[in-house]
C-alpha cells in the first residue's frame, strides 16, 4: 500500500512540472502585459518599458522561468504586484474559502445525491422515481451563476432571510452562524449541478446492483427492505460511486470560480479571475500550480481509499 | 414503507436544522448610523497614492490624504489644501509653496516642507532610500520636477525643466497625496497596507476582499468629518452590487449598470450623475483611405446618430460630446461648439463630393476597457449608422490590451477608424499626447490618425507653457474650435459618472473629478 502510494506520488511530479511550463507559457503568450494593465490609456512604450524593468518582467522568457521555479522550490511564490501581498499567503488564505464553500457544497451534494439516488432506484419507475429524475434534470440543466442570481433575488433581495454577498458580516460577530448564513446561498447554488449527476449514476449504480443474486439471496433470508438497501446494495454499490464523487469533488471546485464571482465569496477562483485580469502574472502562476498541486493530491487520495474499498482494484 | 419513513425523518432533521439556522440570523440587514457602507468596484490594490492608478483606489485614498492642492468643490480648478498660497516665477519654472501650520499625519508626525520634499523624491529619485516602495506608475505626472528644495520648514521650492502648465492639476491628482515619512520609514514596501496621510479620515483596517475601514480624523484641519466611519467594500460584479444596495447591504453604490438605473427611480433612493473629464471618440485614419479628406471625416461626424447612442445604448449614462475637450473643464470649455448635428443627407453629399461612395472601411472595436463605456453596441449602432450613408464598414473587435497594442502604434496600413476613450485631469493632457503632430506614435505619443495642424501644434504648445489660466482658456477654446472642423475624431459621448444612495445618506454629491469626497456627508 505504502509502495502505492509512493509510485502514485512520484507520478505527480511531471504532472505538476507540466502545468507550471503550461501556465507560465499562457501567461506569457496572453496579449498584455502587467504594465499596459497599469498604466492603461497612459501606456507609452517608454513608460511600459520602464515599469516592466521594475517589476523585473525585462529579463528573458526561459531565464524568468527558471528564476521563478527555483524560487517555489525553495517556498517562494513571489510577490502580486496588484495585491502588494506573498502570493503564498494570498492562495493559502483564498483556498481556505473556496475548500468551506466547495466543500459544504460537495457534502451537500454527495449526500442528497446519493439519497435521491438510492430512493430513486428503490422505487424505480413509480412517481418518486419519476419525480426524482425530473428534479435532477432540471437541476442538471440550470446553469449555477443563473440559479445563483435568482437566489439572490429571492432570498436575499425580496425574502431578506440571506445576506446577498461575502463570507462575513461587516459587523458583528464573526461565528458559526454568521458563516452559516453567508455559506447557505453560495454553497446551494454550486451543489445543484453536481447532486444532479450525483443522482442520476448513483441511481444507475445501484439498479445494477440490485438486479445481482446476493441481494435476491439477502431478501429471500428474510431482511428487511431498509437493511437490504443502505447495508448491502449502497455498500456493493459506492464502488462505482466514489470514483463519481472524486469527479464530482473536481466539478465542485471549479464551478466554485463562477459562484465565487456571483456570490463575491472572497475564495480562490475570484482571485484567479481578478489577477488574470489585472495580468498579476505570479499570483496566476502561484494560484494555478497550487491548486493544480491539491487537486492532484486529491485524486491521488480518492484513489487510494478505492483501493482500500475494493481491495480487487489492482495497485 | 421503511424506506420512505427514513427519508421523511431525514427531512424533518434537516428541516428543524435549518429553521434553528434561520432563526438565529439577524434578519435586518440595515447598516449601523453614523458609517457609512460604499460599494466599490474592486478590491484597491494598495492605499499609497503614489503606487495606484485605478480610479476604484482613488475612491478611497482622496478620504485618506490631502494634496498641496485639490479641486474646488464641483470644478476641476485648483485651489489651496495643504499648501495655503503659492508663488509662480515669470518664466513659469519656479513653483514656491507656503504650506499649512499645525497639520499633523494620523500617524502623529508633523507635516512639513521635508515631508513634501520626501513624498516627491521618493517617487522620482532611483537614489532615494524608499524608491524601492514603488513602483510608481504614475510618476511621470512630474517627470518634470528637476528639484524640490526646503527653503524653511514652512516653505517648499520646485523647480521644473520647464514650463508646465498642467503641474498645478497634477498635483492635485491623487498621484500628488502627501503620505507621512515618517509610516513609509516604519512599513517599507507594507506601506500600502499600513497608510497614513492628513486627511480628513484615517485608516482603520483592512480585510482582504471583504472592506477597507476608514474612521474620522476629529483633528483635520478642515474640523471634524460627520460620519463616525466609512467601510469600502469591494463588490466586483454589478448585478450583485445592485443585490446588495436593493437588500440595504450598502449605503452607497458607485458606477451603476444603465438597466439597472429603473431599480433605483423611486423613493428611498437618491440617483446622482455627473459628467466627468472623459471623452469617447473614434480615431479616424486621418493619413490614407477615405479618411484623408476631411469631408469624408465630417462626413462620418454627420452620420453617426449621437443622440440614440447616448440614449438608447448607454440609457443616458453619457452626454453627446461636442469636441475634443469635456465640458467638465468648464473654465477651458468652448461653449460656443454645438455638437455635429445628425443630418445623414448632408454626411451623403459630403461622401459624394470626396468621391467616396461605397468606400469599405475597417473599424477596430474592443470588447471592454477603461472608460470604454459599452463598446461592442456603440460599435455596431455606429456601423448601421456609417452604412445608411453608404460607407461599407467592417468591424474587428479585439480584447481590451490586444486592442491597445493595435491602436497606440498608429491606424496605418490597418485599419480606417478606431474606437477610443480618455479620462484625464486637465484640458492639457488629452489634445497634448493625442493631437499633436510631434504625438504622432513613431515619436511616441497617441496619435494614431496621424492628424496634424500646424496652428493646433502651436497653440498647444502655447498653452502648455503659459501660467495665466485665462490666457490658457482662450487658446484652449480655440484649439477646439479648429479640430472640431477638422474633425480628427467623431466626437461621440463625454460619459456621466452615476452613484445611488440611500433615503438614509445626505450631502453628497458627484465630483467632476469622478473622486468620492465624502468629508461633509451625513448619515442618520
């Protein structure tokens, strides 16, 4: 197991090599630099020049890309110039509150996916099936930043049970609550997608299973139709379904950039967009080898605890 | 049945949880009296006005410092702040400031002639110990500072290379804020987190990506601000900054949608608008193609419905724009110009004199930008209107720096017209970089239609070096007068700036200047 891990780590590393040559070629390559952004209308070639020689954008392509890798090697991400802040500490602090939104998300998803799934199956053809696989579609077919706006609209707006936007009161105590009602809308609007997909092949998973000997066996000896369910057929049928969630868990995470944006949840996603936008080169950098790096890490994980499930998974 | 009865526990848990959620989350969502909550366009970048650019930080730093001088309240003339009276040589070199007594930085320090002198040799010296707590964009606002001496600790002596009539307006510009020496020594490069200034409110906190919290500074030397405190909050999309400002989440939004404008008619809301120093204009190709003869130029001036674009496309957010110079410059403003009339039958002759029927142009639209207003639609209604009078146009439309790299290195063997804005800080700066014949873009400057008149050349010369602000006026006026017949650009909008309040914000107006003053306003 332990080898497993090992190899499957080590796999990583021209994984993570890979995107941060990808990365740091877009962002060369994107139209615009740093100091046209800046300066804007007032963007002459001489004050271009001589704001790039300050930010140190002057020194050749590959050089600047070694400069920069060998400088994350050492746990140096650099410095947004747009921020005036370490990228580091910027990513770590924002990728706290995308995982709080993305992960409330994915728990809300995976468990009334996997419900709705189950119940689904369960009653496969009668009115809650059919009821359920209506809900899912349309949940699977409005897109998060729409459903997002009109939450807002309604809940925040018109019902005033929800505040509109951000992670945290301006005043008032910063506790569970508070977080709570900020989290509500944001983390509902990003679930629907993915409970959606959840449903629908956790639903197809289990038919299978149920259609399998050892469940006829498990209802012949006599147990009872909720044990028959949850314990053996959802036990039988997560095989297939964790591999959805780690998909899912991926899903979650980049849809979160939208919602971040809608919600204006100060996470990571929004961070990227801004800092693309405002050609901050090593906070995009930074942002996206680091979440690459976590992600990778994720599926290594997602991965592992497969194989510890189903010990028939080869290594 | 087992089954079911789970699920409808399950949801009786989940229900309650919620209900107990719910009850325990205050429901009025009113923001506290006497503070103020502003919704902002974006997160500043820092809150050293030397470092910035962005109007969206300037918002918060003209609360934060004062400058040696401002705009008077509704103009953009110049008038004392930190400085109390200034001296101007003969040759227009030599700028002797007598500054303020008794003015103190939040930090405690005393402001004084060494603390201008600091301020500008941090920005301009590369010797200067804190020059590494740039970079400073902007700085060329005063490249042409040779020195800055102290003459007594009261008293501050620039000296320029050479007249510069825009150097009192400049100073002005949040470029120009005064920040304390004595916090750029403490925080070094962390100065832009940790400000310190004179004005009228000082630094509170920062959280990152949620508010900047600014309270009053009881001891400014203009007394006290009204509001105990102002909080910038920084709410990047506009649907959500309406949400917000609909849900009383904020006080105050600035740069309103236009299809939002309609949320915000009635009662308990009061809309505020201003026309700014900004101009959006096409650049046409005044070097070669149809563009090279000056009726097909007024030609296009006639034909684009001016009118329906301000209207129609940007729902009133804009005023048709009669010349090169806003009219917010009041005091360089022609008043005379009347705006080129639509009148497609005249633009049709006009075309037809030149021989220029059916002529197909190339037209550079960019998706967005920096006062760029609504450009794709603006585009399109120009090319149905350029069409009508038979000019065949093509539109290219780039994203907004790629657009930039287009355009700033001239139109030539590319393209016939370009769209373009500019927002500046005196009647100098846009006509000077852009109209001139030495600004053309080989010799660096932004004159990428190539225009070029000889008389427009000297009376921007003219006007540059002269320090009688109504000697300047006169020339200005007639620099406009000429361009507009000569019609280098379709003068198209000059773009009000907008800003919603609350029932419960008093006092408050838009500034020409598009800077939030929020020193007299009232909340109760």
């Amino acid at each position: 197991m332990l080898g497993y891990i090992l190899k499957r780590l080590l796999s990583a590393i021209p994984v993570l090599l890979g995107i941060s040559i990808i990365v740091f070629l877009i962002m060369a390559m994107i139209p615009g630099d740093p100091a046209t952004a800046i300066l804007g209308s007032y963007a002459t070639p001489e004050n271009v020049e001589k704001l790039n020689r300050d930010l140190g954008l002057d020194k050749p392509l590959f050089k600047r890309y070694f400069i920069w890798l060998g400088n994350i090697l050492q746990g140096d991400f650099g410095r947004s110039y747009s921020l005036n802040k370490n990228v580091i500490d910027e990513v770590i602090e924002r990728f706290g509150a995308t995982l709080i939104l993305a992960g409330t998300s994915f728990i809300m998803c995976s468990l009334i996916g996997i419900c709705a799934g189950v119940l689904s199956s369960a009653k496969q053809f009668k009115l809650t099936d059919k009821l359920i696989t209506f809900i899912v579609l349309l949940g699977i077919s409005i897109p998060s930043f729409f459903l997002g706006m009109m939450m807002i609209l309604l809940f925040a707006v018109h019902l005033r049970w929800f505040p509109v936007s951000g992670m945290w009161p301006i005043y008032g105590a910063r506790d569970l609550t508070a977080l709570i009602s900020h989290l509500a809308l944001p983390a509902s609007a990003l679930a629907v997608v993915a409970t959606g997909v959840i449903a629908r092949l956790s639903r197809s998973a289990m038919l299978e299973i149920l259609r399998q000997d050892f469940i006829r066996t498990a209802r012949a000896k006599g147990l009872d139709e909720k044990t028959v369910i949850w314990r053996h057929a959802l036990r039988a049928a997560m095989v297939s379904i964790l591999p959805i969630l780690g998909i899912q868990a991926g899903f979650v995470l980049s849809g979160a950039v939208y919602i971040e944006m809608v919600f204006q949840w100060p996470g990571v996603g929004r961070m990227l967009v801004d800092a693309i936008l405002k050609r901050d080169i090593l906070l995009v950098q930074g942002g996206v080898v680091f979440v690459a790096a976590c992600y990778v890490i994720f599926n290594i994980a997602v991965d592992v605890a497969q194989h510890l499930l189903d010990p028939r998974i080869k290594a | 049945m087992a089954l079911l009865d789970y699920t409808r526990r399950a949801m009786l848990a989940a229900g309650t949880a919620t209900a107990i959620a719910l009850s325990a989350i205050s429901l009025s969502a009113q923001t506290p009296d006497d503070v103020l909550v502003v919704g902002q366009i974006a997160e500043p970048k820092a809150l050293d006005p030397a470092a910035v650019t962005a109007v969206n930080d300037f918002r918060i730093l003209m609360n934060l410092y004062d400058g040696l001088v401002r705009y008077k309240d509704g103009t953009l003339e110049v008038e004392p702040a930190l400085a109390t009276s200034w001296d101007i040589s003969d040759d227009g070199t030599v700028y002797t400031f007598s500054l303020r007594q008794d003015v103190k930085f939040h930090d405690g320090s005393d402001f004084n002639a060494d603390a201008v002198k600091f301020n500008f040799d941090r920005m301009l010296d590369e010797a200067h110990p804190y020059h590494n707590t740039g970079p400073f964009p902007l700085s060329f606002f005063f490249s042409a500072i040779v020195s800055v001496e102290v003459v007594d600790s009261m008293t501050v002596k620039f000296t320029l290379n050479a007249p510069y009539a825009p150097f009192l307006s400049n100073l002005a510009y949040p470029t120009g804020l005064i920040v304390s020496p004595d916090a750029v020594a403490k925080h070094g490069t962390d100065f832009g987190r940790n400000p310190s200034g004179t004005g009228a409110f000082k630094f509170g906190e920062w959280r990152s990506n949620e508010a900047v919290v600014v309270e009053a500074n009881s001891g400014h030397w203009e007394g006290a601000p009204k509001l105990q405190a102002v909080v910038f909050r920084p709410i990047t999309d506009a649907n959500t900054r309406t949400a917000e400002m609909l849900a009383g989440g904020i006080d105050m939004m600035v740069e309103v949608p236009p299809v939002a404008l309609s949320k915000f008619q009635g009662d308990g809301y009061t809309l505020h608008e201003q026309a700014g120093p900004h101009v959006w204009f096409l650049i046409l190709n005044a070097k070669e193609g149809p563009f090279s003869d000056v009726r097909v130029r007024q030609a296009a001036n006639y034909a684009i419905n001016k009118e329906a674009i301000v209207n129609d496309v940007l729902e009133g957010t804009a005023a048709v724009a009669a010349g090169p110079t806003p009219p917010a410059f009041a005091w360089a403003y022609n008043n005379s110009l009347e705006p080129y009339p639509y009148n497609p039958d005249k633009a049709r002759q006009l075309i037809s004199e030149a021989g220029a029927d059916g002529a197909e142009l190339t037209f550079y639209v960019t998706e967005g930008g920096s006062g760029m207003l609504d450009p794709v639609a603006m585009g399109t209604a120009i090319q149905a209107d350029l069409q009508a009078v038979g000019l065949k146009v093509n539109i290219e439309t780039y994203e907004w720096n790629t657009f930039l790299g287009e355009v700033n290195p001239g139109l030539e063997g590319k393209a016939d017209m370009a769209e373009m804005a500019w927002m500046t800080n005196d009647p100098d700066t846009l006509p000077f970089l852009a109209l001139r014949t030495e600004a053309w873009p080989d010799k660096g400057g932004f004159n990428s239609g190539y225009y070029s008149n000889s008389k427009v050349d000297e009376l921007l010369e003219a006007a540059r070096a002269s320090t009688d602000q109504n000697e300047r006026a006169r020339l200005y006026k007639d620099m406009q007068t000429i361009v507009q017949e000569d019609a280098p650009w379709v003068f198209v909008a000059n773009w009000k700036q907008n800003a919603v309040t609350s029932d419960r914000v008093s006092s408050f107006s838009l500034q020409p200047s598009f800077f939030l003053l929020l020193n007299n306003v009232d909340k109760n």
